[in-house]
C-alpha cells in the first residue's frame, strides 16, 4: 500500500485555509487589542512579623512562642472592618486614594509571617494601601493589647489598696508594686503588642496580569488549535469531494485530465457542433493519456462511466470523441444511457432507430450511425480562428481530422441489462471496432442503475468522471467497492469535472489562455 505523504494528512487544512485565515488573525489581533486596552493594575506587598511581646506574656502569664494557629487568625483579623477603617482614615491623611483597590493577608507557612499584599491604579496607591493596613492592624492590636493591661494595672492598684499590714501583706505588696511598675513600662514600649513591619511596601512600576503580547500568543495557539480542529471536522462532516487531491485519495487511480466549468461545455449550432476553446486543451490532454495507455494495450472500446448523475460523463464522452477527431482518429459513439440519453442532443443526433433497436434485433448498426457535423478551425487545430461546417462529417482542408459518427440511444424498452449482456452488444461492438478507430460508450451511472454493469467487462477500459462539489466521498467509495467485485474490469483513471476557474488558473492550467 502506498504511503501518504505530510500534504495527504495535512489536505483538511490547505483547502481550508481561508477558515484559519479568517479565525486565526481576528483572535489574535482582538485578545492583544482587549488586554491592551484593560485598565492597569498595579501591586505592593509588605510583612509582618508576628510573635508573643514580653507584655502579652505578663498578661496571659505564659512564654511560649506563637503558634501557627494563632498567625492565621492573625491574618483573618487583617481583613476585618475595624482595620480596614482605621487604614481609610490613614490613607485620607495622607491624601491618597481611598477606594480601587484590593487588600489580601496570607500567612507564610510554618513561619511567623503574614504578607499582606494591595492592588490598586497605580504604584504609589498601591504601596500606600498595604503600608495603611500594616499600620491599622499593628495599632489595633497594640491598642487592645494596652487595654488589657491597663484593666490589669487598675486590678492590681485596687488589690494594692485593701492589702493589710503584717510580713505577709509586705511580701504581697513587694510582688504587686514590682508588677504594676513592670507593666507600666512595658506598656509605654512601641511595638508591644509583638507585630513588627518588617519592610514598607514599595511601589513597582510593572503591572500585574497585564501582559498583552503573552495573552495574544495563547489566543493565537489556541484559536489556531480550534481552527485546525474545524477543519477537520468540516472534512469529516463533508462528504461532497471538494478537490483534485480528495480524487485522487479516494478513487486510488490516476487523474487524467482536469475540466474547468465553463457556462457553455456542449456547443451546438446550425452549422454543427463544436467544442468550447477553454476545453480544448484539458481534452487534448485526456486523449494523449489515453493514447499513451494504449501503447501496453489495445483500447478501442472506451466506457465513460459515473457514481451518480450530474457529474458530467455524457459532456466528458462528447468533448473526448471531438479530440480523437481532431487527432485524427475515425470515432464513432454509442449512448448506452437508456434511462436518460442526452448525448444525441450534444451532438445534434436526428430522431431514427438507435442501440436499443440494435439490441432488439430490429435494425443494424448501419441503420443506426449516424455521421456527426463538427465545426473545426481553417487553421487545423481546432482550437482557435473562424469555423467552418464539415458537411456529413467528411473532413476539407488538412487531413488530419477523422470522421465522428454516433448511434443514439433509441426507444427504451425492457429488461435493459439483459441486452447490454446479450451477444448483439458484444457483436455491435465488434462491428464499430471494425470501422472506427475508437468507440466512446456513454453510459447509465453506475450506482443508479445496474443497466451498464454487465458491459464494463465487455470494453477494453472504463473511464470514470467525478464532479467537485457534487461528487460524494460515499459513493465514490461505494463505486470502487462496485468496480473491485468485477474482476476483469479494466479502469482507465479518473476525470475530474466541474473545477471552479479561479482553482483551475492557480493549478498552473490558465496559461493556454492567457
């Protein structure tokens, strides 16, 4: 099995990249316009350090350290509306704005540590706020803690008061003057509640979560990841086969020419018919493959076939036997579509017996074959300059045109697959072979009706045409799976029809045309 190439895994993408084109950039350029545009924020951050003061040990009567339990309620308390009151009235003094910011405590782990941390506009607010609540907390907790000493201090002059006379009053007295002057002191001490701001806040002139150019890089991965991912899901989802490539993949066999749609494939006129100079090299194309092919064998009998209709085969028969003609080939084509027969009108066939009637043994292909009038150029080509009629198909001028005749369809009658299978098929192809160089058969699609299965192992190759956009990736599956139960069915390759022309001039082709 042949191995697929990156392009092969990559094709979803490439022939969608206006998807990711019209995502990518607009996400991107919007997310670097929206953070950019976002009002900064700007943080500071300060420490305190927390730990048990010789007054809160005189008062609780204990001199163990402080506890990791005591830090985080420390650090509840930081939040709560008395400091955040008293760090409002700081901040008016200090004339700084007082509303816009945000206010965080978190203590440190296993350490005695609370960081407070404030946003605010700008970088000085945002230091004055952190510095305001360091300072509301620290005085809140030295000011409750110097109310309980004062409570202490009145209970212990009250209890110097009533104190007796005698030894023992001595002693009492001794330990209650000595307490009292202790806790006096202690009081009158800054910092005596045991918090100390370790270092004032600073200002930092760099914002935080205010970073465009890294937000617009994400958005650009991700909405790039998104766009990827759609189009593979559009690949899956859509099952109309949309490119050359796609052709290729699926059927496994060789493109041999590509058709631009043009508005007019089947020209036709008083004088005869014709083909449209924008097809005249993608067909002059196709006939040189062919040609090519049937240099390692014979193929006189050329069957054009579908998966369904509306892919074009009868345009791609029609247009092919007009090559062969201009290549110089005798061409003689039979329309074996019985349930809907178009080609007569392509080439301007007369009414009159026709395949069915040969099948049915009630006329001859003499009867039936009808010579074709084909306009061509005075220069030969058939590609460009003035037409002229070709009475009766009999060539003037250079003699390197062939003749081109057809036998239409004819009147439809029964069982249509049994006469594709029958001997007076296989005996009337054998008969055109004998005139004609090449023998064209049209066909009924393959998928739609089982009318023209019986004869692909009567031709000497099949040619399949596909449509882009009209075309599905089912039934050219389902096609190939037909084909391969057939054994000694011989396929040619693959036209594709229908190519929009701004894709066919990109593919390189528009050159013949300037």
């Amino acid at each position: 099995m042949e191995r697929k190439d990156l392009r092969a895994y990559l094709r979803p993408v490439l022939k969608r990249w206006w998807l990711i084109l019209a995502v990518v950039p607009v996400v991107t350029i919007g997310t670097y316009l929206y953070y950019d545009h976002k009002p900064k924020v700007y943080s500071a951050s300060t420490e305190l350090f927390v730990q048990q003061s010789t007054l809160n040990q005189l008062l609780v009567g204990s001199t163990s350290s402080t506890s990791t339990s005591s830090v985080e309620n420390l650090a509840l308390l930081i939040r709560t509306k008395a400091v955040a009151e008293l760090a409002t009235k700081e901040l008016a003094k200090e004339h700084a704005p007082t509303t816009g910011g945000g206010i965080s405590a978190q203590p440190i782990e296993k350490s005695n540590f609370i960081v407070i941390s404030a946003t605010a506009a700008t970088p000085r607010g945002a230091a004055q706020l952190a510095n305001a609540y360091a300072h509301a907390f620290a005085n809140i907790q030295t000011r409750q803690l110097r109310g309980e000493a004062s409570q202490t201090l009145e209970t212990a002059q009250k209890q110097l008061d009533h104190l007796g006379t005698g030894p023992t009053a001595s002693v009492q007295r001794e330990g209650l003057e000595a307490k009292i002057q202790t806790l006096q002191l202690l009081a009158a001490q800054p910092g005596s509640a045991g918090i100390r701001q370790v270092e004032p806040a600073t200002p930092s002139s760099v914002p935080v979560n205010h970073d465009p150019k890294s937000n617009a890089i994400f958005a650009f991965v991700i909405s790039l990841m998104l766009a990827v991912g759609a189009a593979f899901g559009l690949e899956y989802l859509t099952r109309k086969i949309i490119s050359v490539e796609d052709v290729e993949e699926i059927f496994e066999r060789p493109v041999l020419t590509e058709i631009p749609n043009v508005d007019t494939p089947a020209p036709t006129g008083a004088d005869g018919v014709s083909m449209g100079k924008e097809l005249h090299e993608p067909f002059h194309r196709l006939q040189m493959n062919l040609d090519m092919l049937s240099h390692d064998r014979p193929l006189r009998t050329i069957l054009v076939a579908s998966a369904a209709p509306g892919e074009g085969k009868s345009i791609v028969t029609r247009n092919l036997a007009l090559a062969f003609r201009e290549a110089g080939r005798n061409v003689a084509v039979l329309d074996a579509d019985f349930r809907k027969a178009t080609l007569g009108g392509m080439l301007d066939a007369q009414e009159g017996p026709g395949l069915t009637d040969i099948l049915a043994g009630r006329a001859s292909f003499g009867q039936t074959v009808q010579e074709v009038v084909v306009l061509r150029s005075e220069n030969g080509n058939g590609a460009t300059g003035t037409y002229v009629a070709v009475p009766g198909g009999t060539p003037v001028g250079k003699a390197s045109h062939g003749n081109l005749a057809m036998v239409p369809a004819g009147a439809h009658h029964g069982n249509l697959a049994a006469a594709l299978a029958s001997g007076g098929m296989r005996q009337t192809l054998k008969t055109a072979t004998d005139v004609y160089d090449r023998v064209l058969i049209d066909s009924s699609p393959i998928l739609a009706a089982a009318d023209v299965l019986p004869l692909l192992s009567e031709v000497d190759g099949v040619l399949l045409v596909t449509r882009l956009g009209v075309s599905t990736q089912d039934s050219a599956k389902r096609l190939l799976s037909e084909l391969k139960r057939l054994s000694d069915v011989q396929v040619l390759g693959v036209v594709v029809n229908g190519i929009p022309p701004r894709i066919y001039r990109t593919r390189s082709y528009g050159y013949y045309y300037g």
